[in-house]
C-alpha cells in the first residue's frame, strides 16, 4: 500500500514508585495535543527525547527544538 505512514499514537502513563510516593512520573507521546493556558502547583521537570515543543512564559512564546 503507498501514501503516507500513520504517526505514532499518542500515549501516555503515568505512575508513582512506592519509594519515592510524593514524585509522579509520565512518560508521553503526544503528537497533536494541544493546552489551553494553565498552571500547576507543582514543579515538573521535563526530557524532550526526540521532536521539539512550544510554550508560553510570561506572555512571550519559546520553542524548543
């Protein structure tokens, strides 16, 4: 069959190690997913592995590739 290949599926998973119960970990693939702007009480850390993001800071746009 030729045309285009399906992308990857978006995913994700989330988790907690009994050790470590206050450290929620996800690991994601997200291809089109798109926030509305928010916040979070939190910190997060995050690892971009392969592809590249955008975000808004303080009203001025960032993009990391």
């Amino acid at each position: 069959m030729n045309g285009p290949r399906p992308g990857p599926a978006e995913a994700v998973r989330i988790w907690r190690s009994p050790g470590l119960p206050d450290l929620e970990m996800m690991q994601a693939t997200q291809v089109t997913r798109t926030f509305p702007r928010h916040s979070h009480e939190g910190f997060g850390v995050g690892v971009i592995e392969r592809g590249g993001a955008g975000l808004l800071l303080s009203r001025r746009e960032r993009r990391r590739r």
